[in-house]
C-alpha cells in the first residue's frame, strides 16, 4: 500500500505537528457534537464536507446511508447510534445522502442483484424510499427523487432506535437530512416539506 504509507508519513511530518494540542486534548476527551451518518461511497468524505476538526463527528457510513429500524439485538449500526446518542450525548445527526450513489442507482434503475445477494438484502432498507417514488419513470429524475426519498426514509428509521426516541422526545438532539452533490460539491439541507434550501453553496 504505498500510496497510503506515503499518506501516513505526510500526515505525521506535516499536519500531525500543527494540530498537536489538539490531539494531545483529544488523547484523554471524547466529545463530538454530530452524528453523521453518510453512505460508504469513498466521494463522501464527512470531514472534508464539513471541514470539521478531529473529535467532532462521529460517523457511520454503511452502504447507502441506510439506517436499520431499529429491531432488538446488537448489531453495528444500532449500537453506534446508541453510543453516539446516550453515552457521547451529541446535539445533533445528519443523515446524509449523495449524488450518484451505487445503492440508489441499483434500486432506481432494478439491477440485477443476484450476484450480490447481501446487498440486495441490506437494499430492502430502503423499501419504504422506494415505494414513494413508485410512479416515476426511470431516469435521472428517479434518482434524484430516490436519493431524497431515502434520506427521510433513514431518519424515520432513525427515530425509531430508543435512544433517539428518547433524546427527540427530551428535545436534546436535532435531525438534520442532506444531499451532496459530487460534481458541484454542494449540499442540500432537505426540509420536512421536501423542497430543500442549499448550504453554504
Ligand atoms: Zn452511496
């Protein structure tokens, strides 16, 4: 792996020396103020998006941005919510979709799946984003709406984990739904009312 050795060796000799307080105050501090839940497409880079520092966000990625409902169990997903929310106590969690996204584009356009079963399985999260845009025809427009329509369908997956249901229902954490464009590097704040307004753009 040279190119991410040769990373490393960068970061040490010319970042790691700049932000040295900060991570000597983050060696022994656990603080993040967001839970950002983005898709694991490697164009998606949550802080480089949001330029925030080490120690600010708490990230999952999964394939897709999808968030389980939540269902009795330990599993990954949940249990880093979990941590996220009730042990860290952040503020505030983004769900985060994107342009050109492989899961969407697979669903958007039906894909045959069958040589990736357990992506097919893991897709049926979003059944509920794909039944709202059962009635388009397919094209680029689909996969817009799609992308859109998933990242509510995420954060009422969101609401259903306890530790979420309780902290919305204790007004202590904010939800918050966005789309990042690759190609323009924008982002979209999607409101309850589905229009959307840019960030920052
Ligand atoms: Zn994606």
């Amino acid at each position: 792996m040279p190119d991410l050795a040769d990373g490393i060796a960068r970061f040490q000799q010319d970042v790691f020396p700049a932000k040295a307080d900060l991570f000597a105050h983050l060696a022994g501090h656990h603080r993040p103020h967001t839970l950002f839940i983005g898709c694991s497409d490697a164009r998606v880079v949550p802080e480089l998006i949001t330029q925030g520092e080490p120690g600010e966000l708490f990230v999952i990625r999964t394939a897709g941005n999808l968030v389980p409902a939540y269902t009795p169990g330990a599993n990954g997903v949940t249990a880093s919510i979990e941590y996220a929310v009730a042990v860290l106590g952040v503020s505030d969690i983004v769900v985060c979709g994107h342009s050109a996204c492989g899961a969407m584009t697979a669903l958007a356009e039906g894909h045959d799946l069958s040589d990736a079963p357990v992506v097919a399985g893991w897709l049926r999260h979003a059944d509920a984003a794909l039944a709202r845009i059962a009635g388009m025809a397919t094209g680029p427009q689909k996969l817009v709406a799609l992308v859109q329509q998933n990242v509510y369908a995420q954060l009422a997956n969101l609401a259903t984990h306890p530790s979420v249901a309780r902290a919305l229902a204790e007004r202590t954490v904010t939800l918050h739904g966005w789309v990042f464009d690759i190609a323009t590097g924008h982002v979209e704040a999607l409101d309850t009312a589905g229009t959307g307004t840019a960030l920052a753009s």
